[in-house]
C-alpha cells in the first residue's frame, strides 16, 4: 500500500467519468453474485434512503477490498438528501452516499491494515493531475457523487488511495480525516500568517477544524461566527477567542469590534450561504483574503461587491483537497487536531435513514455510521 501523489495515475476500472455534471453512471464496482451479501443504504430520492441487501464487490486489478467501519455525514451528503442534489448534479438512479470513510483492508497482502480512503479517483494523466492539482482533474470520480460511495458494508477501491491509519486513531478520527483535509486546503488558500487576525463563518465540522488549524498555524485571534448554540460552543471549546452569533442585532459592528477594528487578514466562509459570504466580507481587512468552502445549495453565491472591490480583497474557492491525508494523519496523531470530540453521534447502518433525518436538522455535529456496528 503507497501513499498517493497527484503525478501517478491510479486504476480507475469501469464507469464513465462524471463530476459535477448531471449523475447519469450507474456503480462501477464489479460485483459477482456467488451468494455472498452485503449491507448497503442507497438515496433513492428526497429523503428516501433504504437499506437492503446486494452482491459484495470484487476488486479490480490496483484494488483492495475494504471493509467499512465508518462513515461520516457530510454537509454536501445532506444536500442529496433533502434536495435530490447539490449544485448542478442531480440524482437520476439510487446512489451510495459517503465520501468520508474508514475502514480495514480484507484480504491481500495487506488483509487487516486499517485505512482512511481518499474518495477522490483522478484520471492522473490530464494536465490538472500532473501539475499536482488532482482536486481539479475534470474526469474525477468521487464516492458518493457520480460513483457509489462508503455507506455499504465493503467497498472496492485503488488501493494507491488507502493510507494507512495509526493505532491511536479510532475509525471515527479516521473519517473524519476527509472533512480536516478539506479545511487544511482551504487553510493552505488563505494563507494566515503566523500572528494574524482569522475569522471563520459557520462552525460545522469542517468549520472546528478550521478554527483548530488557524489556532495551530499561530494566528493572534480568531474569531468564529455562527447560528446555532451549541456550534458556538463547541467553537469556544476547541480554540476561537470569541464566538458571534449572526443573527444578534449589530453583528457588523461587533465583528468590527472583534477584530480590532481592523478587519481579518483572513476570513474563511464555511457555511454555503450568502449570508455567510456577506458576513465574510464585511470580516475582511483591506486587502484581506476570503476563502469560500460552504457550497451553496441551489448552486449560486451573491456577495457585496462594492465592499470587496473597495478593500481590493482576493477571493479564492475550494474544491474539495490535494494530497492531504498524510498532513491530517499526523496533525491529529500528534493532537495538534482534536477531531474525536466533534463527532457528536453514531448509527448502524440499519439506522442511515434516523441518522441522515438527524443530521438534517443540524443537531449535535458530526454523525457517524458504523456499517459494522
């Protein structure tokens, strides 16, 4: 088992490459119907998640059999399910959901090693990938989104994109390598020097992490920014200065407050509303830099653009991650990262329905499905 680089191209097997297109490609595993079954949940339309059971799949050649542990619900997951889609992707045929998975390698050469798995299978031959910027490649296939994803019992996938997880990790810390690894990118895009002033709008999952990598990194003050109470205080729990809540009278003003009334030098918007793009903005120094990870639900994001043109602000949008997990491994097995005490709840995956309707409501923060539970 290696661990990935965006120069070398990785076995990808059948499917026809989809990305943010409409999802029209059934699964690509090859499966084999020798009797041998499987537990897998699959959206079948708004809020419609069903567990049944299917044929196990059979690795490819480049592939390991990897039985799942865990699953992590994320935020463009329940897009899906409350809506039947996210951004200009629809779902046209019953999809495995789950890109931030964990699990243990059955069978081969490295039968019994725990893993995280990268849920993101690029071409490695197009110029994106081998400028190293595999997040780009326009033929990616990701779990959950154009190919079946990780709520099922066993998945069949490049074992070039299974790193190996350390003993201390559970497989929750594991899935939620994933999300870290999309905040450590758009940490990467913002730049924060050591000594600046960060502020961070919306405080899911992937918004903790980044208040806990801006807080690593050394920043002097971060200040984070979000609705619901117990988020804020989770996010005073795992490192902000001060936690604002958005809907206050006079939050412009006590953002100025905040940040010494001399605006972030970085303003990361992790919430996927125009609100929290505005408020994002307004953060930002003259000159400042507002890095947009929330991804907005009907696929349209509006800001204030006399404000940003007149402080000449740099807006920079990510898409998903690079080669992060060996950086998420270590940052959270040297606990520069606390990443256990944001997963909130775990289910069966005979429970995906109950976890998905839960998560939905945005209560507690992360949930977890335990396909082996």
């Amino acid at each position: 088992m290696q661990q990935r680089c965006g120069k070398d191209p990785v076995e990808l097997g059948s499917g026809v490459p989809v990305d943010d297109g409409p999802v029209d490609d059934g699964p690509v595993d090859d499966v084999r119907d020798d009797g041998r079954r499987m537990r897998v949940a699959r959206l079948h339309g708004v809020g419609d998640v069903r567990v049944t059971d299917e044929s196990q799949p059979v690795p490819a050649t480049g592939e390991s059999l990897v039985r799942v542990t865990a699953v992590g619900l994320c935020g463009s997951d329940l897009h899906w399910f409350t809506d039947g889609g996210i951004g200009d992707a629809q779902l046209t045929h019953p999809l495995v959901l789950g890109h931030e998975f964990a699990g243990v390698v059955v069978g081969g050469p490295d039968d019994g090693q725990r893993v995280a798995v990268d849920p993101a299978r690029p071409c490695g031959e197009c110029e994106q990938c081998l400028e190293g910027n595999r997040n780009l490649c326009p033929t990616v296939l990701f779990a959950g989104h154009g190919v079946d994803g990780g709520l099922r019992q066993l998945v069949a996938w490049p074992t070039a994109l299974l790193h190996r997880v350390p003993d201390a990790l559970s497989d929750a810390d594991a899935a939620m390598l994933e999300p870290l690894g999309v905040a450590l990118h758009a940490h990467d895009l913002g730049k924060p020097r050591t000594g600046a002033v960060v502020v961070v709008v919306g405080c899911g999952p992937i918004g903790l992490c980044q208040i806990q990598l801006a807080r690593s990194a050394g920043a002097r003050l971060v200040v984070a920014v979000e609705l619901l109470a117990h988020r804020r205080e989770a996010a005073l729990a795992l490192g902000a200065d001060v936690v604002l809540d958005p809907g206050s009278d006079g939050i412009l003003e006590a953002l100025h407050a905040a940040t010494g009334a001399r605006g972030a030098d970085v303003a990361f918007e992790v919430a996927g509303t125009d609100d929290a793009v505005r408020l994002a903005v307004h953060a930002a120094k003259p000159g400042g830099t507002v890095v947009l990870a929330g991804i907005p639900g009907d696929d349209s994001t509006t800001f204030p653009a006399s404000i940003a043109r007149r402080k000449g602000l740099t807006l920079k949008l990510v898409r998903r991650m690079k080669e992060m997990y060996p950086r998420t491994i270590r940052l959270v097995d040297d606990g520069r990262v606390d990443v256990t005490s944001i997963v909130s709840h775990t289910f069966a995956l005979d429970r995906a329905d109950e976890a998905f309707r839960l998560a939905s409501e945005r209560i507690g923060l992360k949930i977890i499905v335990a396909p082996g539970a």
